[in-house]
C-alpha cells in the first residue's frame, strides 16, 4: 500500500480478522542498515584485502627503514636457508640408471607393503567400511527411494540469529495473511 504523494509504505496496513502487519520502516532502526551485518572488512573477502594491505605495508615498511646492510644479510640467510635442500642434493654421489631404478622400486615395494598391512587392520578393509550392517537408520544417507540427505544440513543457517538487516527484510515482505 503505497501512498502516491509519498511514495513510502503506509506503517501499519490492516486486513480482515483484525490482522495488523507493520512495515519495515516503523521498525527499529528507521530504515538505516545496522552496522553488525554489514561490515565488510570482517567478511573473507575484507579480511584477505586488509591481510594483503597490511602485508605490503611490512614489506614498505622492511625497504624503507632496515639499512642495506642489514637487508643484504637478511636475504642472504633466507637463501642459504631456501636452497639447503639443493646444496645436500648436490653433494650426493651420482647414481646410475640401474641403481636409481631399484631405489623407486623399493619405495614402490615398501608403500604396498603398508597399503596391505593397513587393510589387514580390524576395521579398515572395504567390506567392513562400507557396508550397510555397521550403519543405523540415521546415519543412512541412501535407501531405496533415493537419496536422503543428512538431517543437518540447514542446521547451521537455522541455528544462527537474524541481523537487524534481515528482521527487517523479513518484516516488511509479511504477505499479512494471518497465517
């Protein structure tokens, strides 16, 4: 119910049965968007922004104030830090073809070694992992109609509280059916 001279919704509108729906803008906060929904600095892709910022403000800050000396050794250690890996790889005899060869299939043999030995473990072998005895009625997911889905899977969205924001968005698209 809008009135033509104002172009705002009317505050309350009444219907039969005495029902009474008041709009969106008699409720609390007179319009204006609450501060506790729409932060967007506290949203992930606020947070990785300000990380980003705050990352490259250090790294101006490093340049800026750290003197060259200082910065050299710094540098220095983190690369004789990154590169200990390739400077112990180097150091290591050469292998031949065959040698190598026989490594990779050692490890080979050693990983299905322990893939065998895991699945002889009580409880670990696929029969007993998937089959059907071992679930109870809840925590079946597929029956035959098809599929189920978890029961809490709108656990989450029904569990936490509406914002100011959204109270009033519910509030003012009350269809006022009584219902």
């Amino acid at each position: 119910m809008l009135s033509k001279a104002s172009q705002a919704p009317a505050v309350n509108r009444s219907l039969a049965d005495n029902v009474t729906c008041e709009s969106a803008a008699s409720s609390e906060g007179d319009g204006k968007a609450s501060s506790r929904g729409d932060v967007w600095l506290l949203t992930p892709p606020g947070l990785a922004v300000s990380s980003l910022v705050i990352l490259l403000l250090l790294i101006l800050a490093y340049f800026l104030l750290v003197p060259y000396g200082l910065r050299a050794y710094v540098s220095w250690a983190l690369r004789q830090l990154i590169l200990v890996p390739l400077s112990l790889f180097r150091k290591l005899p050469p292998l031949r073809g065959m040698s190598c060869m026989g490594l990779f299939a050692v490890i080979f043999l050693f990983a299905v070694g322990f893939g065998i030995y895991w699945r002889t473990l009580p409880g670990q072998s696929l029969s007993a992992r998937f089959s059907r005895e071992n679930t109870t009625v809840e925590d079946q997911i597929f029956t035959g109609e098809g599929f189920k889905p978890a029961m809490a899977t709108n656990e989450v969205a029904a569990a936490t509280e509406l914002t100011d924001q959204q109270r009033e968005r519910l509030v003012a698209s009350c269809g006022c059916t009584g219902r």
